[in-house]
C-alpha cells in the first residue's frame, strides 16, 4: 500500500470581525493481495473543510457564530477501475452557535458506539459488503443524505438526524469470487426468474442519541425507527420452472430500536458495554427456494457486546470482547419453516505490541462464531523506517466448515503487502 496525507490551512480575518478558515487533508492507497480476481486496490480520501466565523471578543473561548461547509471525496478502485458510485461521501452546511448548537445538512457518514469493529447501534449507515470484510469498516460505509440538529452542554449532548430512504447494506454480484453462501443462491434465483423488480422507496429514517457523563462513567441512549439493512425479496411462482422475485417494499420493514452504551475505566482497564433491541424487524429466511410463496416474517432480537481492553498509551494494547445476538419473539406460524431462534454469540480478540520504541508493530485481530465454529484471523506486521513512512503486510485467514459464516469464505483467504508514506 502506498499512502500519502497531506494537511493545510489558510485563514484570514476581515473588517468586520469575521474570519474565514480552509483546510484539506488527503490519503491514497495502492497495495496488492493475493486474490486472481482483484490483485490490486486503489483507495483515494479527500477531505476538506470551509469554516465562516465572527471574530470572538477576547474574554470568550470559542465564536458565537460558525458556518462551515465539509467535503470529503472517497474512491475505492480495483486495476479495472471499476468503482463503488459512492465518490461524495460528505457535502453539506452546518451552523454552530456558541458551541451549544449545530444544525447540518447534507451527505454524512455517522460512526456511533463505544465497541470495537462491532457496534450495534451504529446502525445508521449502510456498508458495502461486495468485498466481505477485507476493507476496513470506516471505509465499508455507505454516506446517507441526512438533517441533523444537535445540542450540547459541557457533559451532555443530545443528537437528532433524519435520513432519506433506507440504509440498506449491500453485497458481491454473481459474478464476484466475494458472492458466496446464501449471496449465491440469490443469484442464481434471481438470473433464473422471470422478472426482478428493483424498486425505489420513499422513505424516511430516524435516529436519536443522548450522551452524558456521570461519575466516571460515558453513557449513550438511543432510540431508532429504521428499516431491515438486508434487501428483502419475495419469490411467487408463475410457472412449472418459472419464479418471479420481486423486491419487498423496504418501507414495510421500517421498525422502531433501542441502544444503549456504556464506558468507564476499572483500575488501568477500560470497560465497555453496547446493545440494541429491535421490535418486530424483518427477517428474510435462509434459502429462496422455501421461501417461495412466503411473506417475509418479524422477529424482535437483542444484539449486545461487552469489552475489555487495556491502556492505549502502553506498548502492549488488548481489547477482548463477547457479542452475540438473541431472538426475542417470531410470527411465524409454520412450523416446517421457522425463523433460527436460537442465540448466536461470537469472541472477538485485538492485540497490538510495538517494538523498537514503536518502530515495529504486531498486531492480530480475530473474530471466533461460537454457534457455527467459524471464525476469521487477522495477522499484521509493520515497519516504521521514519515518520513519513512504513512498510506493512497482513493476511486475512477464513475458516470453519463449508457452511459456517466465515468458513464459506475460506477460498478468499489472502495476503496483502503495502507501503505508508505521510507528509
């Protein structure tokens, strides 16, 4: 990987009290894996920021009154330049006053929760799984148009957001060495129907947060009205060898949630807590070969994670966590095609040791599915030759049975090798 960042600013102040401020910053990304399809990426950010502010008196800390407009351009390519379409992934208006009051408009990608990598109530954007989970997650996100108002005191804040349509995540085409599992089975159900209609939904989303500090302890509450973040698709059988799938109305499966998170610190260790409930969500069934002639059903479920880790500022860095995910109810009335209820829960592990006064880095990220045995193993290695730049590789490890969560993705087990370059 081969990556540059670069930061500036430029301010000036006018007659009237008024000071205008610009800053850019940027990263590309090249590095190669070993994976015949897609030998190579290339990644691409730019970030850039327009502030207009009123010249704050001299007694007062921060401006009154603050308009600033953001811009953040993010391309993931492979050698083909074949894209993502998601190029804009921030472009609005904001106004601040007093620091106590922020309005926004415009394209944003939200990151909530307190948990590492998975976070249940970081919910609001959709991710671009066509890659399964061999690109970070920050660079997974999907950018949403949204409305936002927020409110904050010196240990609270309060956070509203309104989003157009529904944040739902996306996979591999049929084509992909990525499309595996049940991302195949639709595939082949859908290159075999007669018609598949792909829809477009007016909708709406919500999503709510209030954060606050009380006696050592960070704590968030959240309450959503979202809808199902999988395509959902009915199957209804038109012929002897005909079937015709036709997507579900996503507004249909719009449905209120509730988070909470919690962090504070025991000793040298931090701890943290994060969940989320959501009442009646829709679920889609396993295989489209039962579900043909079904409605899709409901089923409240409970996901949470509780984590550990140690001091960040210490050369050895360890952050364990256990998650799972509970079924709390289900509609359904047949008895031949039930929704799984019975509870999934998963082990996730980081560690990070610097060596050579940080001049080396090994790191090792893992993921563990107890229901099914799976799991997924994240080795890394770097060097720093300097403050500019670095050397790295690392490899991504699928495995379990044919039919586990992550051992259907064993084949895609590869390696990366990269460059870090920073000014």
């Amino acid at each position: 990987m081969l990556f540059w960042s670069f930061f500036s600013s430029v301010g000036f102040a006018t007659e009237g009290d008024l000071r205008a401020d610009s800053s850019l910053r940027g990263r590309t990304s090249v590095w190669g894996q070993s994976l015949p399809q897609e030998p190579g990426l290339f990644l691409s950010e730019l970030e850039a920021e327009l502030t207009l502010e009123e010249e704050p008196p001299a007694f007062l800390p921060v401006s009154k009154h603050r308009v600033f407009i953001p811009l953040n351009l993010f391309l993931l390519a492979n050698p083909d330049l074949e894209t993502n379409d998601h190029l804009v992934r921030r472009l609005g208006l904001g106004y601040t006053y007093n620091n106590r009051l922020t309005v926004y408009a415009g394209r944003e990608v939200f990151s909530w929760g307190k948990t590492d990598e998975i976070n249940p109530v970081d919910v609001l954007n959709g991710q671009d799984f066509s890659r399964f989970l061999s690109i970070d997650k920050a660079d997974r996100k999907m950018p949403r148009e949204a409305a936002l108002i927020q409110f904050s005191g010196d240990d609270w804040s309060l956070t509203a957001i309104a989003l157009e349509g529904i944040g739902q995540n996306t996979f591999a085409d049929g084509e992909s060495d990525w499309c595996r599992g049940a991302c195949q089975e639709a595939a082949l159900t859908a290159s075999a129907a007669s018609e598949h209609e792909s829809q477009k939904f007016e909708s709406f989303e919500f999503g709510t947060r209030a954060l606050f500090s009380f006696r050592g302890f960070d704590l968030g509450l959240y309450g959503f009205h979202i809808g199902s973040r999988q395509p959902i698709f009915t199957y209804q059988a038109v012929g002897p060898q005909t079937v015709q799938v036709t997507e579900h109305n996503p507004q249909k499966t719009l449905h209120p949630a509730f988070g909470f998170d919690a962090q504070t610190t025991l000793g040298r260790y931090g701890l943290r807590a994060e969940t989320l409930y959501e009442h009646n969500a829709v679920e889609q069934r396993a295989f489209a070969v039962e579900r043909i002639g079904q409605d899709p059903e409901q089923t409240s479920n409970l996901r949470y994670v509780l984590g550990v880790d140690t001091p960040v500022d210490s050369d050895f860095y360890a952050n364990l966590q256990w998650g799972g995910k509970h079924f709390a109810t289900s509609s359904s009335t047949e008895e031949d095609l039930p929704i799984k209820t019975e509870p999934r829960a998963f082990f996730t592990v980081l560690l990070r040791h610097n060596f050579f006064e940080g001049d080396v880095t090994l790191q090792l990220r893992g993921t563990h599915d107890t229901d099914d045995g799976g799991s997924m193993i994240r080795p890394r290695v770097a060097y720093v030759f300097s403050d500019t730049f670095a050397l790295w590789t690392q490899a991504y490890f699928f495995r379990g049975a044919s039919d586990s969560f992550f051992g259907t993705f064993s084949e895609q087990s590869h390696a990366q090798v990269g460059a870090d370059a920073t000014f």
